[in-house]
C-alpha cells in the first residue's frame, strides 16, 4: 500500500478576461479561474493551503504574471468559497474515524468469533467426557513433561478401559501424538488398564478449570506412564483428529 502526499486545486469561480477588465493585456474570452489550493492525503483533500488566479488554455493553467495579479487586487473581487469547501476539509478525519470504527468493530467480531469457538469446543470436550465411546482417544499429560495417549476400548457406568501404549520415561517426554500410538508405530506394545470414571472427569481441564491454575489429579492406574498429576488436556472422536 502507497501512502501519497501532494496538494491539489480545484476551481471556485470562472471568469473571462473581459469580466475582470483586462482584455488589453489577456484576449477578451480567455477564462481566468479562481482557485483553491489544498493539502491532500491519498488524494484526499485535507485542508486548503492558499487561493490563486490562473489563465486556463487549451487546459492547462498559467500562473498570472504579477502585474496581472495586482490589478486583479486592485479590484478587490470577492469570491466566496462553496460550502462543500468546508465539507473536504473534515473528509480524511471522518474517513479516519470511520475506518478505526470498522477495525475496532472487527477486532471485537473476531474476538467474539473466537471466544464462541473456544464456548463450542469446551462444550463439545465436556460431552465427551460425561458420554464417553469407544475408540475415543484422550490426549493426556503431568507436569513433569510427560505425554501420553489413552484409547478408550470399553464402557462401563462406573469405569472405563484403556488401552495405553507401552513406553519407557524417556518415549512419554515431549508431546505425543496419536497417530504414531496407534497407528504406525508396531514396535509399540499397549497394555489394557481400568480407569475410575470419576477420577478421569476430575482430571480433565474444563472450561471452569482451564486457567494456569489447574493442577490435575492423581490416576493410580497409570502411574506406570505418568508420575504426576494427570490431566486430560483433550478428547478426540471421530473427524475430531489433528
């Protein structure tokens, strides 16, 4: 984007030489304009910068010599400036204005935009986490920078069974991600584990709990992956995955 600077003119009033008494130095029909010059942003007037007389040929314009400018003086012509003079003057402002109130408007659009994803998404996580299903994938960490992924296998109203693959310490740290669990990895044994259905809903990081302050819960069951604190950082289902 180009950011021009320049000034401009545009004519007020039009008068021929002969109006103005000076057809024995300028031909009688010659038109001679008044003018107002003024400042512009992008083409876009600003504020006016001076007034002046000019001689319009074939159209171009040619400044009056001095002599020429001072008997025009001498006249003491008054010209009256039109009202939309006033109007271009204020036109950047208001266009300023205008353009940060549809920034502001869209900056709170977006963030509206957003905060109602994040609304949908953690409505979406809690469902799953109160009617779980099979093959339901729980991303899971603690705070010691372990990382591993849960494969839900069954159901039942008071636990659920996981299948969790078999790493050591040093395979859980750093993120882990689903795909190389359960799909392409084959070297990767998994082991099947019990988990209360309880504890699972109270280490997931819910929307009432999102903030930095939550600190997960303990899950016996996969001590064995996890040294801490666990917390259920996501559920996938389904097209869910990415």
């Amino acid at each position: 984007m180009y950011i021009v600077l320049g000034t401009g003119s545009f004519k007020v009033k039009e008068f021929t030489s002969a109006e103005l008494d000076l057809t024995e130095l300028i031909e009688g029909k010659t038109k001679i304009q008044y003018r107002q010059v003024y400042f512009h942003f992008c083409y876009i007037p600003i504020f006016g910068t001076s007034k002046r007389w000019v001689i319009v040929n074939n159209g171009k314009h040619f400044h009056l010599n001095r002599y020429q400018q001072g008997l025009i003086k001498e006249k003491k012509i008054v010209v009256k400036n039109p009202w939309y003079n006033h109007l271009k003057s204020y036109l950047f402002f208001v266009l300023i204005a205008l353009f940060l109130a549809g920034a502001g408007l869209l900056f709170l659009f977006e963030k509206y935009m957003s905060y109602r994803a994040e609304q949908r998404d953690q409505e979406l996580q809690t469902q799953f986490i109160n009617n779980p299903k099979a093959e339901d994938y729980y991303q899971c960490f603690d705070y010691n920078q372990h990382y591993v992924n849960l494969k839900l296998d069954s159901v039942t109203p008071k636990a659920l069974l996981f299948s969790i693959p078999v790493l050591d310490e040093q395979q859980t740290k750093g993120y882990v991600n689903i795909e190389r669990d359960y799909y392409y990895d084959t070297l990767h044994k998994t082991t099947q584990v019990w988990v209360d259905r309880s504890l699972i809903a109270k280490a997931h990081r819910s929307e009432d709990n999102y903030k930095y302050t939550f600190k997960g819960s303990k899950v016996p069951p996969l001590r064995s992956v996890l040294t801490g604190p666990m917390v259920v950082s996501r559920v996938r289902r389904g097209k869910d995955f990415y």
